[in-house]
C-alpha cells in the first residue's frame, strides 16, 4: 500500500521518540504526558469518555432516551435530526442507525469544491435507499478558495479549519432553517480517536482573524439560515442558546466496529468504499502531505491508536502502518487540489516550507473559553454540550 522508501520509512520510526505501551501515541503527538506505566494521556481520556459513554444496558438505555428526547422534540416537523453526510463510511453508517433507530432525519451534505465523485454517489444511493430527504449546501466557491489559501498562508496545522467551520455552520443553518433541534455527529472516539488540540483547533473567530490578515475578498455577511463561514461566539449564541439547537454524538453510545459496518452499508445502502479513510474529500490528500511535511504530524496515530485501545487493530500492524506514508497522499491527487485553489506548484512548495505557526500566534477564541470553563462545566453537566467537548478542551487541554 506504501510507496515509501525503505530509508525515508526508518526516518519516520526514529521520529516516534517514546511510544504509548498500550496505544500508538508517541512523542510527536502534542499533549502525549506518558504516566509510569509509560500510557499517554489520550488512553485516560478515552477511559473516562468509555466510563461516560458505556456499552453496557446503562448505556444502551441512555441512547435510547435520548433518542426519545429527539422524537418528542420532532414531533409534527417534517425531521427532528440533522445528520451532515460526506459518503463516507461513519456518516452513511450514522445515517442508517437513525433511521433504524425510528428517527427522521434531513441529511445535509457540505460541498465545498474538493468532494469524491465516488462519496457523492454514495450520499445519493443510500438517502434514496432510506427515503431520506438530502439537501447540498454548497459554499461559494471564491470565499471557499480563499479561507483554504488564507490557512495555508498562516501557515496552522488545522489548515482545513475553513471547511471543518463552515460545515457546522451548514448543519446549525439548516437545523435553524428546518425547526429542528437536534444534530446528529457521526464522530466516534472508539474508532476515530480523539484529535490533539495544537492539531485540531478552530473557532470561527480564529478563522475571522487569519482570513483578515490573509484574505483577499470580502465574506459575505452571516444571515442565521445561511451562514456561510461565519461561526463566532455570536452566531454560537444564537443557535445553542435562542434556538436550542444541540448536538449529539450518537455512535459514542453505540457498539461501533467499524469491520462490521462495511460489509452492512455496502449490502443495505449500495455503499462504495472511496478508498483510504477520510477519501470522501479529495482535499485531505494535500492536507496529510502538508501535515506530514511541515508539521511532522500524523493524523493515523491518533485514529488507529482509538481502533487499538477498543481492540479493532493490532497494535503492531498499526505501528507497521504509520511507519509508512499513507496512501491517501497521492500525488495526482495533491497536483489537482494544488490546481483547484489557483495555486502553481512553486507556490505550494514554499507554504510547506514557510516556518510553521501553531493557533496560539493568532487572535482565537481559546482564552475566553478557558476564562469560562466553569461555566462550560456547568452547560455540560446539563447536557447543552456534550460531556466529551469538555473533556477534551479542558480537562485534557495542553
Ligand atoms: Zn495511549
């Protein structure tokens, strides 16, 4: 599957530095802090999500009140969920579990220039199947292009920040639009893992700022049922607070192997698999590349060390795995994205070898989030954000 050199493969195993004893997590992940036992921080966190989000009768019962709560909430609206869908396996997955689980869900696919052919007739084979109603928001294209170029140029890791805002932006748009309370996330820290902050951070006004230090157009203005990228603390406000909008991880409740779910979406939904995990959006092949290159980072260690810990993959063959570069940074694939952003090759070259920032060099929303941690306890104790935000922003915040 690799096309790695034997040379450049040992390179990336030195680099590991200490390796977690019971998942792959090593040095180069941000926030690792081995205890004695030599285990990383991000096996106690998943323990104590695994203690919150138990596959036990407890658990399944907690799932299916909340199920309840989404019903009653729906009732006599044309949906009570939105799911948003990228034909991928976990959101078609998602899609099928809410459907069997009685709910009625809008599926609500994101579309902002860089979708698999192959995930986007996934998207339509399995909504027809289910007799789900799908509805594509599709960004405009120039503010597209320019928040993915105004990332690239701050030189972030989340260099996909614009994309994973303004898909959550469309999911608490169309809720808003559509009455509906609730929105289903396909995210499984089971199986997908639980990403490192300093990897991982966005907020929209984080995304605010870059885009005015590096952008070249005007966004268009937030209107509540098309916010286009705009997610701030404002915006937030609206939806969560004034329109009671929440979010729920419903596979966190839900016995989630994912050897199992191919074989079922694929005979139920007539699923295709668009290839390495994450290929139903083409854009992650320049994003591994650059994550890799610039950053030294490796999104798979944390995602197989999650499919480690719920014993889905063996560890060595996860070890074995990323000691190779991933198949998903295929070079057509990096030339075309590099093409579709208006960028020449040269120009690419010299973001990956611009020095690399952290979020911390730009205006965020972080300071005043730790400022109210208290307060976002509190709303996770009430169930207005999930347990696991809190967890994973705060508790275990480096
Ligand atoms: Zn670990």
């Amino acid at each position: 599957m690799s096309t790695l050199t034997a040379e450049a493969a040992d390179s990336a195993v030195a680099d590991r530095g200490q390796v977690c004893t019971r998942c792959i997590i090593d040095e180069t992940v941000p926030g690792a802090n081995f205890d004695q036992n030599g285990v990383c921080a991000y096996c106690h966190l998943h323990d104590e999500m695994a203690a919150l989000y138990p596959l036990t009768p407890a658990g399944e019962a907690k799932k299916l009140a909340m199920i309840d709560r989404i019903k009653r909430a729906g009732r006599g609206k044309p949906h009570d969920c939105v799911i948003g869908i990228s034909g991928g396996r976990d959101s078609t997955y998602l899609l099928h579990l809410a459907v069997k689980l009685g709910l009625r869900p809008l599926a609500v696919h994101f579309n902002d220039g860089f979708g698999n052919p192959v995930a986007g007739e996934n998207m339509t084979r399995a909504t027809e199947k289910l007799g789900v109603k799908l509805l594509t928001i599709t960004s405009d294209w120039r503010e597209s292009k320019d928040l993915k170029i105004a990332c690239l140029k701050a030189s972030i890791p989340n260099a996909n920040m614009s994309t994973d805002i303004g898909l959550a932006a469309a999911l608490f748009g169309a809720a808003a639009k559509h009455d509906v309370n609730y929105i289903l996330i396909g995210q499984s820290f089971r199986t997908e893992g639980i990403a490192p902050l300093p990897w991982n951070y966005l907020d929209g006004k984080h995304l605010k700022a870059i885009h005015d230090r590096f952008g070249t157009r005007e966004l268009r203005p937030w209107k509540p049922e098309d916010p286009g990228f705009h997610l701030g603390s404002r915006e937030l406000f609206y939806y969560i607070v004034r329109r009671r909008i929440r979010t729920v991880p419903l596979l966190y409740y839900h016995d989630y192997v994912r050897s199992e779910v191919d074989g079922l979406i694929e005979n139920e939904l007539g699923w295709v698999n668009p290839g390495a995990h994450y290929f139903d959006d083409l854009y992650q092949a320049l994003l591994q590349n650059l994550q890799r290159v610039k950053f030294n980072m490796d999104r798979r260690k944390f995602n197989y060390s999650a499919l480690v810990r719920s014993g889905q993959m063996d560890r060595d063959d996860a070890l074995e795995q990323t000691s190779a570069i991933y198949a998903l940074e295929d070079p057509k694939v990096i030339d075309l994205c590099i093409k579709r952003l208006g960028l020449t090759r040269p120009e690419f070259d010299e973001i990956l070898v611009s020095p690399p920032k952290t979020f911390r060099d730009y205006p965020s929303g972080y300071d005043t989030l730790v400022k109210v941690r208290p307060v976002l306890k509190i709303l996770a104790s009430l169930n207005l954000i999930p347990q696991s935000t809190y967890l994973k922003y705060f508790k275990y915040a480096c």
